[in-house]
C-alpha cells in the first residue's frame, strides 16, 4: 500500500525535529528549513514523526494524530514498582475455574500495538493476535496440541534423526524435547492436563514469515501482555507447544490447530501462553541470578 506524507508549510516551525526523529531518514533538511519528504514508501509507520512535532504541521496517508495518545505523565511508573512487576511475574500453571471477562482480554490485548518489533511496514508491522477461550475451545486446544506432541515424538525418535543428530546440533536439540514430551503425553492419557493445564483462556501471537525478525516481534508482543495480565490479578505460563502446533513447527501436515485459529497461509504462530486467575499465591519470588560481564 503507498504511503503519502506532507508538510504544512504555515505550521512548519522548521525546527528539524522530524528530520532528526525519522530512523529511515524520510525527512531531509536541517534546522531552520522545510524539510523535503523522500522515500515515503521506506516509512515503517512508527509515528515518531507526527508524536515529535510541536504543531500537527506532518500528515500522514496511514497515521491519525487524532488517535494518538498524548503523553501526561513522563514517569508513570517507579523503578521499584517497575521492578517488583517483573520479579513477582511467575508461570502459573495452576488455574482457577474461572471464566475472564472479555474487557479484561480486550484491556490485556491492547498493549500489544505499543510494543517494540522489527521496522518494517506494511502488515508485518501490525500485531496480530488470536484469543481462545470457552471450556470447549480450550479442549479442543488440548487435544489437537496433543495430536500434535505424538507427530513429533515419532519424528524426533526416528532412525533418520537419531542419526544426523550425532553431527547436527538442531536435531540434537530437538531430541532433548523427548522426555519432556514423554511425560506430557503420559500425564495426558492418564486424564491430566500438563499441555494447557486447564486454563480458561490462550493467548496467540502470530506474523508473516517474511518478517525480518517475526519470532522476537512475537515474542515482546507476549511479554507485554503477560505484564499486564498480571498487573490485573491474572497468571500466564509462555507455552512452547501450543505455538508449535498451531504452526505445524518440523510436521507441516499438521494444520489442524492452524485451521482452528484460522492463521494465514504465509503466516505462523510464534509465541503463545496460557491465561487465567491463579489458584496458588506464591509468598515469595525464587531466587535468580545473573551473569554479567563488564567490557569498560
């Protein structure tokens, strides 16, 4: 889709601020003259142009000035309070029957268009993402992800990749999956719920894989959600299998969980995770430790 920026020159203060903001150098000029506008179709929309200037003087074909948010408060939030978020979020993975009110999903969901991804236009920039919820939904989740975990522990025990695993570290780490599978699948013919741990509600996440960086652009988009979930009294756990199966990850035959989420063709699931009101409190956060290395 083309992309068509302008100036107004009455409101144009030519200050150089949207010159020095763009990251794609889409505005050329210095201070103090009306900046010339180039390679608009090189724009990744981030908006920092029309959040940057002083008097609405840019127009932009994609973005509205009117939808931005204006900025009111610099700190809205302390280092300490910011801290104690991130350290007292947990995986849970033991859930309250209890359904999640649509606006709470709708207010979680919403920060996912402020979150960091690649710079790229187009649909890649935008942040697609399914919800599931509804006892039947999260079933039939359980089971398609579980049809999936059998295709891929034939395959990964297979003689063809236990062989190239001896000298090929992707397949050698696939196979370090297989206990881990095991087990799931153990527990779950067994009547126990360790693939979506009987959570109300999944959260997916899923871009083109043409992205220059789709797995990272997913993954922040997750992240974000999961801070808010919390923030709001909710649990989340990032799980690896329900993102695998829905993309069909190593089994491409597999589509039935991509069908079910009605994921585009050229698209894939990156990251998912469960969602619900926690039924255990933790009365403490674990110890963990960080290696660091100074390089002055």
């Amino acid at each position: 889709m083309s992309i068509s920026i302008s100036i107004d020159s009455g409101k144009c203060k030519k200050d150089g601020l949207c010159s020095s903001i763009c990251p794609m150098g889409i505005f050329v000029g210095v201070s103090k003259e009306l900046p010339q506008i180039m390679r608009e179709d090189m724009c990744v929309l981030c908006g920092q142009c029309l959040a940057v200037c002083p008097n609405g003087a840019i127009a932009h074909a994609r973005l509205e000035l009117g939808k931005f948010s204006k900025i009111s408060n610099r700190q809205p939030v302390t280092v300490e309070s910011l801290t104690q978020l991130l350290q007292q979020r947990r995986s849970v993975r033991n859930y309250k029957d209890q359904e999640i009110p649509r606006d709470v999903l709708e207010q979680i969901v919403q920060i996912a268009g402020h979150t960091p991804t690649g710079a790229h236009g187009g649909e890649g920039w935008v942040r697609k993402v399914v919800v599931v919820s509804g006892r039947a939904n999260m079933q039939r989740i359980q089971e398609l992800t579980f049809e999936y975990l059998k295709l891929v522990q034939k395959l990964l025990d297979s003689f063809v990749v236990r062989m190239v695993s001896r000298w090929k570290e992707a397949p050698r780490a696939g196979r370090l999956m297989l206990p881990d599978a095991a087990f799931r699948r153990e527990a779950y013919e067994n009547g126990k719920d360790v693939i979506t741990y009987n959570a109300p509600a999944a959260i997916f996440v899923h871009t083109p894989r043409v992205s220059p960086t789709p797995q990272v652009d997913c993954d922040v988009v997750l992240f974000a959600m999961m801070l808010v979930a919390h923030s709001l009294g909710l649990g989340t756990c990032w799980n690896g299998y329900l993102a695998k199966a829905a993309s069909g990850f190593k089994i491409k035959s597999f589509t039935a969980l991509r069908e079910m989420l009605q994921i585009p063709e050229d698209h894939d699931v990156y990251a998912a995770a469960t969602i619900g009101y926690p039924a255990i409190r933790l009365h403490s956060t674990p110890q963990r430790e960080v290696a660091v290395r100074w390089i002055d």
